[in-house]
C-alpha cells in the first residue's frame, strides 16, 4: 500500500498554518523597503530574461528561449541573480538602488533552497563594503523587530539579531575551527596551491580524493567545520575571502591574496553575500572564462559571456553591494523550518 501524499499547500488547512509566516513575510517587505527609501535608496526591477545567468562554476540555471515573429530562435536564461542588471545601472548613473528579485537556481531544492526564490540585493556606489556590512546588521534586527522576534532560531540554535556581529577573517575562522593555515595554500598574487591545502586538510582529518581540486578541498574545510560554527548567540561577518573565491569582487588594498567579500551567518546559515565590486572588464573576463572552465570540466556545460555587461563594467564607478536571501531572513526571524513555509506559492516537491 503506497504511503498517502502530504496535502498541497492550498489545501486550507495547510495555508491556515502557513498564513501567519505568509503575513510575517509581507510585514518584514515593507519595513525593509522604507528603511532603504529612507537611506535614499531607489527601488528597481532587474529583468529576470538575461543573455547570461551568470558565470559562476556551480550555479545552475534555468534555460528557455526567445522565438521572433519570423520564427528565428535565441537562447535566454532566468537570471540566477539580478546583479549584472543592477551594475548596469550603476553604470547608467544610479547610486544607491535596491531590488527585491525573484530569482531562479537549479539543481537546489532543500529545507534552506527552493528553485525560485528571492533575493533583495543593494548596491552603494562610491562607498566601502564594510557599510554593508552595517546594512546587513541593521536588517536583522528590523526582521526581528518587526515580528516581535527576541531572537533568531534555526533548528535549535539561537542568534541575536540585535547585537553586534563578530567579525573575522575566512583565514581566522580556518585556523580557529580547522586548524587550517589557509594562507600558506595561496603565493602573493592569491594563486591557489592544490598540494598545500590538501596536505594541511589532511593532517586536520579531513577526507582528501585524488581528484578534489583546491576549490573542493576550500569547500570541503568550509562546509564541515567552519560554517557550523558561525552565527552563533550572535550574527557573524566572515571577511576577506581568498581571490580564488571571490569571482566578482575586487582584491583587499592591503593583500592582493584575498577580496574584499563577506558572508553574513546567522544560526549556522548563510544569509548574506558581499563585495566590493571588481570594476576592471578585462580581469573580470578572465575570471569568467576560468568559472566556465572549471564549470565545463565537472558538468560538461557553459554558459556565455554577457558582453553587455563587461561593456558597462568599464563604466561603471566604483561600488559595493550585496544579495540576502530574503526567504532565510523571514525563516529565521518566524522560526520556520523550511523554506516553502514562507513562499507564498511554492513549487511542488
């Protein structure tokens, strides 16, 4: 006898529970959007059709096309992220904008991943990265406040949202939760040295394959030992990621071996990614030839160039800017344990 399905989520009974994440949600869209029009920020609209999903090695998009009235066919994608939209018009002469995106990811489906879902990214221009990490902060403890919420929860652990986050270096957090000297894996200019991380991976416990490249081996150490350990009793910015890991963000000032990017943590979870944008075209060209690469070396696939978007890099000014997933700040703030509780209309499993 086969095992009864569970009821849809328009099923009444199931909206009747759902419905109070579901108004959650929309209270928390609103205070975050007068606090940014408060800061003079403006609202935009990223198109969610791109030449381009983005050139990232292990982001999977979703493909379609554009057929034109005489029939001619042109490949398209929904957009992973609204970023290069976003850059475009910082190019264009915006300063400070912000966008709630519905956004498209495949191959990611999970108690924290949905296939649709949305991201708020904002964008300064002209002003240092580490105002967003004050941005992120503030958001936090707007979600909390907004709700009622004295704390953030994720399945057991606790965070504060409104206090200060601890602060520390992807290098730091490696040697205070792996006992991994990151930094003796990366030569001056940031290049990565496989044989290096893994000796080090392997001394701390850690399982090293013949074929895990340095990026596998960074994942593997980040994953199992560091990200567990952050975001707890209190929010954490974890900064100064190594080049290799930071495809669009510009080098640190005073070490070209790591970017000027941070991930915001709360509860153990990723909420936030950040940069200070890399703004130079022909570096970032080379960066996405070499995601590709790597993407086209384990999944056989690539995707194109937005050559639109590199045209407008060299115009664009210098920037920051940053993606949250707002979904995980609605869980955390309501204490949902999944994500399709706070999706107004989720994807069947």
């Amino acid at each position: 006898m086969t095992e009864p399905s569970a009821s849809p989520w328009w099923s009444p009974h199931v909206h009747r529970d759902r419905r109070p994440f579901l108004t959650a949600r929309n209270a928390i869209a609103r205070a975050v959007r007068a606090r940014f029009e408060a800061c003079g920020f403006t609202e935009v609209e990223a198109a969610a059709l791109q030449v381009s999903p983005g050139n990232e090695a292990h982001l999977h998009a979703f493909a379609t096309e554009a057929v034109a009235p005489d029939g001619t066919r042109r490949p398209l994608y929904l957009h992973t992220s609204p970023e290069f939209a976003c850059k475009k018009l910082l190019a264009a002469g915006e300063r400070r904008i912000f966008d709630f995106a519905r956004v498209w990811r495949n191959r990611e489906r999970g108690p924290l991943h949905h296939p649709e879902f949305t991201l708020l990214e904002w964008y300064r221009a002209e002003e240092p990265y580490q105002a967003l990490m004050d941005d992120g902060s503030a958001l936090l403890a707007l979600a909390a406040e907004t709700v009622g919420a004295k704390t953030l929860t994720w399945r057991g652990q606790t965070a504060d949202p409104f206090a200060a986050p601890e602060r520390i270096t992807v290098a730091e957090a490696f040697e205070a939760f792996a006992r991994v000297d990151l930094m003796a894996s990366l030569d001056a200019s940031g290049a990565t040295d496989r044989e290096a991380l893994a000796t080090a991976a392997r001394a701390a416990g850690f399982r090293v394959a013949a074929d895990d490249t340095w990026a596998d081996l960074f994942s593997r150490v980040m994953v199992e030992a560091v990200e567990p350990r952050l975001g707890q009793g209190r929010p954490t910015v974890l900064y100064e990621y190594p080049v290799a890991e930071a495809a669009l963000a510009r080098p640190a000032a005073h070490d070209p071996r790591v970017a000027e990017r941070f991930e915001l943590y709360a509860c153990g979870v990723e909420l936030a990614n950040a940069f200070g944008e890399l703004t130079d075209p022909a570096e970032q060209r080379r960066r996405f030839q070499a995601e590709m690469d790597e993407k086209a070396r384990v999944y056989g696939e690539r995707y194109p160039l937005d050559e639109d978007f590199l045209a407008a890099l060299a115009a664009m000014p210098p920037a920051s800017g940053a993606a949250l997933g707002f979904d995980r700040l609605v869980m955390l703030a309501t204490g949902a344990a999944r994500i399709e509780q706070v999706l107004w209309t989720p994807l069947a499993p």
